[in-house]
C-alpha cells in the first residue's frame, strides 16, 4: 500500500478532504486568534495534517521522490483550508505563500502580538 492509501499517513486525503472546506467553525480572526489558532491546529492534527503547517513534513527536494506528488497534492489542500478557515480582513496576508508551513509563522507574527500586553500584566 502507498503512503497516499493509508489512512493513518499524513499523504492521506479521504473524499471529504476536499479544497473547499474549512478547518474551523468561527473562522479565525485577529480579536480571536488566541483560541482560534488553538482550534485550527487540533483540526490539522486530527486529520494528519499538522506536520504541513509546523514544518515536520518537509516538502521532497526532488520531482522524482516517491512522495513529491502527494506532498503537493497535501500542501495545497492544508493551503486551502487554511485560507477558508481565517477570516476575508486577514486572507489577503497569506493568499500568497506557496507553502502551508509559511503561512502559519505570518498569522502568529501579525496577530499573537495583539495578547502580548494582556499576558504582561497577567504575571
């Protein structure tokens, strides 16, 4: 069995892993990102993806690695539910990026600094 057949294996797409969808409920948002964030990531993780968004699945050097084609197919698919998944005022800062591993470093640089003051004055 290929690693895209498996389901266990983070290649896997199912039927309803399509483009479309989003990973989250409420989308993401800069007054939410906290708790949001937090959500989006449990999503990835529980569909095997969460290694495209924190860099633990590297994209394949090659074109002729075995699994460059399914790493595309994936990343793509992660790229997407990510955009569907954070709201219209904050799409146009990842609509971009190439690679879900670079979107995820731009939300947190741009919006988990919106708590910094809050967590100060909670020490």
């Amino acid at each position: 069995r290929s690693l895209w057949e498996n389901t266990s294996s983070p290649y896997y797409l199912s039927s309803s892993d399509n483009p479309g969808m989003s990973l989250v409920v409420q989308h993401l948002t800069e007054e939410n990102y906290s708790n949001g964030s937090r959500a989006v990531l449990i999503s990835s993780d529980a569909k095997t993806k969460i290694g495209f968004i924190d860099g633990s699945i590297p994209k394949p050097q090659s074109v002729d690695h075995p699994c460059y084609a399914a790493w595309c197919k994936c990343n793509s698919t992660v790229l997407a539910w990510l955009f569907n998944s954070i709201s219209k005022d904050l799409q146009h800062s990842v609509v971009y990026f190439k690679i879900a591993r670079e979107v995820w470093p731009d939300l947190q640089y741009g919006y988990s600094q919106g708590n910094g003051p809050r967590i100060f004055e909670l020490r």
